[in-house]
C-alpha cells in the first residue's frame, strides 16, 4: 500500500514524500518510491515546452536578422561619403526652375543642375567625386533663389577645398 508522509520543521512543511509498507517476517517496513508520476509528468512537460519556446523564438530572431530586418547600420547620408545637404526653407511666391539662368553652368569645373521634387527645388553641385546637394523649399522668388544658391555653391566650394 503506498502513503504520503508530510515532514514539519521550522514551521514549513515539506513533502509529500510517497511511501509504501510491506511486510517482512513480522514486522512491517515503509520502504520510499520516491515522486508520484504525476509531478513527473509535469515537470517533463513544463521542461519540454520551456525548450520549444526558446527554440521557436530563437529561429523567429535568425529569421528577422537573416532578412536584414536588423542590420545594426546606421545611415548618416544616404547620398554617400562625400555628399553635402543643407535644407533652407522661405515663404515667397512659387518659381519655375526652367526659368533660371544658371541652369547647367560650368564655372571652376563645377556643373551644377536643379530639378523640381514635390514643394522642393533641388540644386545639386558635382566636381569630380564630390556632390553637394542643397534643397530649398518652391515657394522663393527667383531673385532670392539663384542668391540663395550661389551663397551655397560658395560655402560648398570653400568645404570640399579644405
């Protein structure tokens, strides 16, 4: 016949400890079986689905840093190294690019083109390797902008020279 057997010490209780009697001779011996199956189980299923858990969130995570989700990059200018922008928003009336004189001029080996995006005009410097773009909101007057433009094209000029 198999028993639990509580023990008390300190006021805690500890247990169950399962025990089963037999008879040898003429007396009667509590031999131990140990844990009941049932708390064997458990623990097997709670391990087990413990390791599932940790497998499955381990292949979501390789997934995600395999698909370039998490890169670990970060990006300062998407244009390249040697890129400058410079954003200069003013108020005034809205201009047409194609009307500006300066439109692809070549002075000191510096081309220079301007292009519509949006509310935007954008002005791109290139001499040589280095690129320079600046944007400037479509609402200048076209006095404001090509001065606006050429004080850039200056500061530019002195940045890539140094």
């Amino acid at each position: 016949m198999v028993y639990k057997k509580y023990i008390t010490k300190n006021g805690r209780v500890y247990g169950p400890y399962y025990y089963k009697s037999k008879r040898v001779g003429n007396k009667v011996i509590s031999e131990y079986v140990g844990e009941s199956k049932d708390q064997k189980i458990t623990r097997k299923k709670t391990i087990l689905v413990g390791i599932s858990l940790l497998v499955v969130l381990s292949l979501i995570l390789l997934l995600l840093v395999s698909s370039g989700i998490f890169t670990g990059k970060v990006v300062s200018d998407f244009r390249g190294e040697n890129s400058i922008q410079n954003t200069v928003p003013f108020a005034g009336n809205p201009i047409d690019t194609n009307k500006l004189k300066f439109q692809a001029q070549n002075l000191d080996g510096v081309t220079q083109s301007i292009r519509n995006f949006k509310n935007w005009v954008i002005v791109t410097f290139k001499k040589g390797s280095e690129v320079g773009e600046y944007s400037y909101i479509n609402t200048l007057s076209e006095a404001e902008l090509e001065t606006l433009i050429e004080r850039d094209r200056a500061l530019w000029l002195t940045k890539i020279s140094s």
